[in-house]
C-alpha cells in the first residue's frame, strides 16, 4: 500500500516492456479488439446520444454520492481549529453587537467576508458545523458540473467525454484533503476553484458581453474575500475571454476589467497588516528549497501514494504532471492562431494557472517553514486544478488523433490506456491511505466534543487543547459556555457531574460494547483502560466518562477519558473498520473521587448526551 507511485511505475514499465516483448501481430490483433470494443460504443453514442450521456452521469454519481453519504458519517458536531475564530462573530450576531468591521476583520492573510456570512446565515437558530461541512461538498459538486460543461465544449467523442469525467470525479470526491473535509472551516477552500470553474463556464455561454463581464467580477471579488489567493481570479476569468474571443472594443473592456480588479483590491488590502506570528514572505532560502516546495504542492494530491515518503511521491508527481503540461503547451502553441482551439483550451490553462499560481504564493509565504510543509492535505484543493487542467489538456490532444490513421490512432488509445491507469493506481492507494487519517481525525474531534460537554463541569481544557483548539482552550471554554447560554448548541453543555441529572443506561449488552480492562495505580494516579463502541450507531463512543458511587456518595462523573488507542482486535472481531478507534484511556489522581468508593465506566453518546454503563474490572 505504501508503494503507490512505485506500483505506477512499474504499470508504465511493464506496459512499454510487454509492447517491446510480445510479436507485433499479436500487439496489432490486442489494439485491434479495443479498437473494436470503443468503436462499437462509439457507434452506439451516435444512435443514442442522450442515453449514453445518462448512463455517463449515472456512473458518476456513485462516487459523488458515496462519497457524500461517507462524509456525513465521519463529521462531527464540534466547532474544531478556525471555527473557534468564527465563534465570537456568532455570539456578538445573536447579542446585537455585531459590526461590519467584524466581517472585514483578517484572519491570518485573508479577509474572510464570504465565509463570516456563510457561517453567520448558517447558524441562525443553532450553530451545526456539520451544515457548513455540506458546504464543501456541495461546492465540488457544483465544481463537477461546471467542469461536465467544460468537457462538452471541448468537442469530445462520447467516450472521452467519460472516460475524462469519470477521471474528474474521482479526483474531487476522494479524501485527499483529509484535514479539510470534517472541518467547518474548511469549506472557504473549495470555493475559490467553484468560482473560477464557473466563470469558465460563463464566459462561453451564449450572454451578452456585459453579462459575462458582471458574473465573472462578481465571482473574482467573492473569491477575493474568501482566501487571500483568490485574488488570482482577476486574472484568469474575464481575460481568458478577450484572449480567446478578441471581439470589438475588447481593449476597453480590458480596461473596464483592470480598474475593477484594481478597485477590489484596493479595497482588500485597506487598513491591511502583515500578521506578526506567520514567517517573513519571499525569505531568502535556497532555490531548491523553493523548488522543492512548489513540487510538492503540486504533487501533494498523491503524496500518500507512498505513505512512508510521502515527500518523494509529490515531488514526482508534481514533476510527472509539469513535464505532461510541457507536452500540452507545445503541442498548443502549434496551433495558437487556431481561435476555436484556443477557445477550447484557454480555460484548462486557466485551471493549471490557478494551481501553479497557488503554489507559488503559498511557497513565498511559507517555504520558511520548511518544504515539507506543502504536504498539508488542505492544499489539496488549490493543487487539484493542475491535474483537472491536464486532463482536460490531454483530453483534447488525443480527441484531435482521430484524424490520423489507424496506426496512430491505436497507438494514442494505448498511450491514453496507460496513462490513466498509472494515475488511477496511485489516487486509489492515496484515497484508502487518507481515509484511515480521516477517520482517526473524526475519532479526535469526538474525544474533542465529549471534552467540550462537559467541560462547565469538569476541567478538559488539557484535552480540547490538544483535540481541537491548541491555540487556547480558554478562549473555547468561555466561546462555548457563551454560545450554550444562547440554546446554539446542540446538544447543550453539561450543567452537572451528578450522574441523577444526565441521561444514562445500564449495560444491556445492545447498546454498546465494551470493559474496562484494567485498572492500575502509580504513585497518587490511577490509569484506566478498555474499549467501548456505540452498537447502534456502528462507531466507537465518542469517550468514556468515570464516576465513583458508594453507600452514602452521590452517585457522580469526575474525570474524562485523555486518550484513543487503536484497537485492531475489536475491528477485527466485529468486521466493523469503525470500530478501530475504540480504545480509551484514562489518567486521574486518587484525591478526584472519595475513599472506598467505587469506581464506574460510562460509554458516551455526545449526539444525544447519554452515557451507557460499562463492566468495570475489580480494583
């Protein structure tokens, strides 16, 4: 599984050694049959035209929709990392206090306005960061369309047109950007490409000029204010139009755009100041170290094809798609006076451009961190537009070998064979590795919300600090106990630790599963450990909860489970995957709970604050 660029590899030296090796009629008789075989589906796309193209969706949506109803699972409720910054807007929305330079305000080097909005209208009557999740994944659905539109215009054969979808759906819908996915605040990422795939799509439609105009410099200026790179629309939107279509009064448009673009910036970078704690922009390190950086942004999609050298797998691939869009730019530069075909082509470039353009403003403002640091999953949708570019690209080169003999032409349908498969290769052993990072973040942020319940009665901060917000846990606390005080949470914080006053079970083995293996004691600590699962939800309980009862003791919750362990066994056992994270463990001092009394484990469910016994071992 950690070999996936190198299995790649080999797909490519094996298929060029197998050409070499086999006699040539039998090679001729192999491109013959699959000739053959898309002949007779093209001569099916000719007769029914709309059924393939039904047929064509359908196949796609089942990734869009498993992917989507995979997502759903694994988000959680839980304000985590940035969403923290979000929180006091909410609270000064709902109090009155709420000013437009609040929405104005930067956060690090963007002015987020379009996503403040989006979270505030989001959270009217309860502040659910799932709602804004959907935002994500709705934004790459509609990125998928646009791009579905993209490909008809390029004049495909009904067989490219699917194939080269199908190639563009897989790269969306996938886990790559782990890290973006489960995260409220992680939806302004996936906007910037939504906008720039959409103007692309708009300035081809049959609108008046001035039209085209208004929707692209709307959709520049939101991009403008979603992330600081976004700003690269004004450059790769409208002017794609006048550089392809160069209609009349084209130079006053340009000019009309310009002063547009000059007025939104301006007013971005109004009372704007570089954020004292991000390193210094342009540092003067090595050019390989910029270099280094800048390929592994680019390859950053399939860096964990090669799960122990994720760095290596990026680099090469990002150097593999710049040498693929080398070969697209010559053979387009052939053809530069072609207006049609510039047309064609000019909005894939724009894709590639906004990928490289991103890369390169991420590397001058953060290659002092290292060049590793472009490995972070949440680039991953900045990246992605060079590898939907290029498939775009070699979608059009290969269509326009149609036109060559058959020789050719089945020497093209085997490059394009093994040109996608040693990219599919990869992408899924990148996916299935990306997957299991998902699931162990959405495991911490559950840990994380079980802290946050309870944490107006019992000291978590140690745990949100560490499971969703480093930066400072009082700033969540006190966030937290605000936004409970307006009914935006859902379920509300805890408000006792006597066990009376929460919903709770016993253990009737339906439930949940579990025990507490062990308990031990060192020094003035006590350390537990177990496992425990939410039967009917199919997942781990989101943490485990200790209390104490005895004669004459209330009956009361004291400490929270700290940490997750991999449990393989349990998994295993119950063939459940989800339940890999079902481990638990915990660390309290002896003076937390009374002398003599006993101690007792609760299994929780944060959704619904209900907490499930456990069989204890005897201490």
């Amino acid at each position: 599984m950690a070999n996936g660029l190198r299995t790649s590899l080999l797909v490519l030296l094996a298929a060029g050694a197998l050409g070499w090796v086999l006699p040539r009629p039998v090679l001729v008789r192999f491109l013959q049959q699959l000739q053959t075989t898309f002949a007779r589906f093209a001569s099916l796309a000719r007769q029914r035209p709309k059924l393939v193209l039904f047929v064509i969706w359908m196949v796609a949506l089942i990734p869009m929709v498993h992917f989507t109803v995979l997502l759903r699972r694994y988000a959680v409720n839980v304000p985590a990392l940035d969403d923290w910054a979000i929180a006091p807007l909410i609270v000064k929305a709902h109090t009155g206090q709420l000013k437009l330079a609040d929405l104005f305000q930067q956060q690090q080097e963007a002015r987020t306005v379009l996503p403040n909005l989006i979270f505030l209208l989001t959270a009217g009557a309860e502040w659910n960061v799932r709602d804004q999740m959907l935002v994500s994944i709705g934004a790459w659905w509609l990125t998928a369309g646009a791009l579905f539109v993209l490909l008809r215009r390029l004049g495909l054969s009904l067989l490219g047109l699917a194939v080269s979808f199908w190639l563009v759906v897989l790269t969306l819908f996938s886990p790559l950007p782990y890290e973006l996915w489960i995260l409220a605040s992680g939806f302004p990422s996936f906007l910037p490409l939504l906008f720039l795939t959409t103007t692309l799509a708009v300035i081809r439609a049959p609108i008046a000029r001035v039209w085209q105009f208004i929707i692209c410099a709307v959709l520049a200026t939101a991009s403008t204010f979603t992330l600081a790179h976004g700003q690269l629309l004004w450059g790769l939107t409208f002017p794609v139009l006048l550089i392809s279509e160069r209609g009349p009064r084209w130079r006053s448009w340009l000019v009309a755009w310009i002063t547009t673009a000059a007025v939104c910036v301006g007013i971005y970078f109004w009372g704007y100041q570089k954020p004292t704690e991000l390193p210094r922009f342009g540092p003067a390190v090595s050019l390989l170290e910029y270099v280094s950086f800048i390929l592994q942004f680019l390859g950053g999609g399939l860096a964990y094809s090669m799960l122990k050298r994720p760095g290596t797998a990026a680099i090469i691939f990002g150097l593999a798609q710049l040498i693929v869009l080398g070969w697209s730019i010559v053979y387009a530069i052939r053809r530069v006076r072609n207006r049609q075909f510039l047309a064609k082509v000019m909005p894939w470039f724009a894709l590639v451009l906004y990928a490289i353009g991103s890369a390169v403003l991420a590397a001058l403002g953060r290659v002092e961190y290292g060049a590793s640091y472009a490995l972070a999953s949440r680039y991953v949708p900045f990246s992605i537009g060079l590898t939907l570019g290029l498939i775009g690209l070699v979608a059009v080169v290969f269509n326009n070998r149609r036109s060559l003999g058959p020789g050719p032409r089945r020497f093209g349908l085997l490059m394009a064979a093994i040109l996608v498969l040693a990219y599919l290769v990869p992408l899924r052993i990148a996916a299935a590795n990306t997957l299991f990072f998902l699931r162990s973040y959405s495991a911490d942020y559950r840990l994380g919300k079980g802290a946050l319940l309870f944490s107006r009665v019992l000291d978590a901060r140690p745990i949100i600090k560490e499971k969703i917000f480093p930066a400072g846990p009082d700033h969540v606390v006190t966030n937290a106990a605000a936004l409970d005080d307006l009914k935006l949470l859902r379920p509300g914080l805890a408000r006792s630790s006597r066990l009376s006053e929460l919903p709770h079970e016993g253990d009737d083995g339906r439930s949940v599963g579990g025990i507490c293996e062990r308990v031990t004691e060192t020094n003035d600590l006590y350390q537990a450990s177990g496992w425990a699962v939410l039967k009917t939800k199919g997942r781990p309980a989101d943490c485990v909860l200790i209390g104490y009862e005895g004669a004459g003791v209330e009956p009361t919750i004291f400490a929270i489970s700290n940490a997750r362990e991999p449990r393989w066994d349990i998994a295993r056992l119950n063939r459940q995957n989800d339940y890999l994270w079902a481990g638990w463990k915990s660390t309290f001092p002896k003076a937390a709970f009374p002398p003599g009394a006993k101690l007792t484990f609760w299994a929780f469910d944060s959704d619904e604050l209900r907490l499930y016994r456990l069989p204890e071992a005897i201490r």
